[in-house]
C-alpha cells in the first residue's frame, strides 16, 4: 500500500501533467462545433474527465484568444453556445499537434532508456 503522503504527491504530479495538456485536448475536439456539455461528454468517453468548471473558462479564454469561434443555437427548448476552430485556431492546433507528436517521441526515448 502506497502512503498517504506519497499518494497525494502522485495525485498533484498527475493533475499538473493533465492540466498542461488540456488546451492540446480540447482543441483537438473542437473540428466540429460542440457546446460545453456535450465537449466534457466526449472528453470523458474518451478517458479524459475534465470538470466544467475548467472548461467552460477554458473556453471563454481560447475565444478571447481567437483560436474558438462561438454561435448560440436557439432553435432547441435550451440555447446553446456552441465553439469550434476558428482559422487561426486550426493553425495552432496543427502546430500543437505536430509539436506533440515530436515531444511524445523524445520522453519515449528518454523513459524507455
């Protein structure tokens, strides 16, 4: 059994590693318009729960960051504000991503040894 404290130390390592990727893993999900819900839905069936209270700011600062683009839909009983990749957001996440793949290739050449 793994004491407490060294737990919790493993707890706050793993919430720091997921925390640097969440921009990476939301914008990978935004190629097709999704509303706030629905996106921690797919994220979590995915495996990658993400609390709405860190989304929904995640998403107001991408926005502001003009790598979103939001559109209220109000045609259903409930409005909904949906985002998507704006141009520039696509040209990012094509940088992240390739940036990504590259990083994940060294720290698997440094952890295999």
């Amino acid at each position: 059994m793994v004491p407490k404290k060294d737990e919790d130390l493993y707890q706050s390592l793993l919430h720091e590693l997921r925390r640097g990727t969440i921009v990476l893993t939301v914008l990978s999900q935004l190629q097709t318009p999704q509303y706030g819900y629905s996106l921690v839905m797919l994220l979590e069936k995915k495996g990658i729960p993400v609390e709405a209270g860190t989304l929904y700011p995640l998403l107001r600062r991408l926005e502001k960051q003009t790598l979103l683009e939001s559109s209220w839909q109000t045609d259903t009983s409930k409005p909904r504000k949906y985002y998507q990749l704006s141009e520039t957001g696509k040209k990012v996440y094509e940088n992240l991503r390739n940036d990504w793949f590259q990083m994940v290739k060294n720290m698997d050449e440094l952890l295999k040894g």
